[in-house]
C-alpha cells in the first residue's frame, strides 16, 4: 500500500505498475481552478484522482478505466479514502467520451497515457502502456470534447513525442501553454515531459526545466515539492 498526502492510500492491483514519478510530477504539475471538474483520461486504480484530491479538498475527479481490474481497485481505493462524493471511476473506453459526457463538462483534464505504440509487437506490453485504445489523437479528440473552452490539459509522456502531441492538439483548438522539461539527474537526458493545452488558447508556450536528483545523487528542492517531503 502506497501512503499519499494527506493520508490517503493506495493499493494497487497485483501485477500492476507501482505508484510512479510520471503520475507524481504530474499531479504536482497540474494546477487547478477553484472547486474544478476533473477528467482522469485512462486513469488506472485511481493514482491521480487520489493525488489530486490530496492536494485539493475541492475538487471533483472523474476517472475513464477500460480495464475492469483496475477499475475494480480504483473503486476500492475510493470507498478505503471515503472519497465517493468527490472521485468517480468509470469503466469505459477513453474514446468513448462524447457518449459518456455532454460537451464541455470539465474544467480539466489530465491524463498518463500509454507510451508504446500498439500493434502486434507490443502484445506482450500491459494495456495500459499500449496506444492500442488511447492514441495520441484520442486523447486530443476526448480532451477536446470534454474541456469548457480556456480549459486546460495536462498530460505526462515521453520527450521524443512531443511534436507528435502538438500537431495531433491543433485540430481540437488545444494550444500547447505550459511546457516543463524533467531530467532525472542534473546534466542527464530529459526522461520526461509534462504539457498543458489550453482550449482555445492564444499562441504562446512557457518551458521551464527541471531535476530530481542532483549531480551528487541527492533529490533537489523539486524533487521534495513533488514528495512532499
């Protein structure tokens, strides 16, 4: 069991990923509206909702799970916090947005998405990392749909996909805003990178850059923000 801020838990089902630095800095990246509706885009036993809902008792988070089992942990995890009035899961399919919501329903979204690319050589890669069901495109698409117009959209991924992300934004009116860049040592290769997208936001991006660990190995005053340490 994981122990969050706050103290809420996290259990994780057996076989799953362990709580990781992608859903942590992103949680920390992520900055919120006042008493904001949350879209959780493929959003596991719950980590972010639960992270989120740590680091703001006003917000509301809904999560989109295609996975029963990890649905099923999210709404253990949700009942163990006694969170049922502020974090839903659902089990469905991220592309499946426009069916489940009206448009424009979220201030919000966020989302970790699947780093591999689907097909059959990555059969053997849990689903939750494949883009079999959750695209780049997708998430832009169901973003887009969901998003109130000046909403924002917050996704962790890796540094070699970041044109692809941009470019797959612009037909949704998405604008990359906020771009933060994460190496995990200083001097190191950036491992991560956390974007948000505003809809129908103006041209215009921020980048800011940052490390976990130092030269040394020692975590960095970033590192204990986002640990809360």
């Amino acid at each position: 069991m994981e122990h969050l801020p706050n103290g809420l838990t996290l259990e994780l089902p057996q076989g799953s990923f362990p709580l990781s630095t992608d859903s942590m800095v992103l949680a920390h990246f992520t900055s919120l509206p006042r008493n904001a509706k949350v879209l959780d885009l493929g959003a596991g036993a719950g980590t972010l909702g639960l992270l989120l809902c740590a680091k703001d008792p006003n917000c509301q988070v809904t999560g989109l799970e295609i996975t029963p089992e990890a649905h099923e942990a999210a709404l253990d995890n949700i009942a163990r916090n006694g969170l049922a009035a502020r974090l839903i899961s659902i089990c469905s399919d991220v592309r499946r947005v426009p069916s489940e919501f009206a448009p424009g329903s979220f201030h919000c979204c966020i989302s970790n998405p699947p780093y591999f690319s689907g097909g059959p050589a990555s059969q053997a890669t849990p689903l939750a990392r494949r883009e079999d069901c959750c695209t780049p495109q997708d998430l832009m698409k169901s973003a887009a749909w969901a998003l109130r117009y000046g909403g924002d959209f917050c996704l962790v991924h890796k540094p070699e996909k970041l044109a692809q992300l941009i470019a797959c934004a612009a037909p949704y009116k998405l604008e990359a805003k906020r771009l933060s860049l994460i190496r995990h040592k200083e001097g190191g290769p950036i491992t991560l990178i956390l974007l948000q997208l505003r809809k129908g936001g103006k041209p215009g991006l921020i980048m800011e850059e940052h490390c976990l660990f130092d030269t040394h190995g020692n975590p960095t005053d970033y590192y204990r923000e986002v640990y809360h340490i």
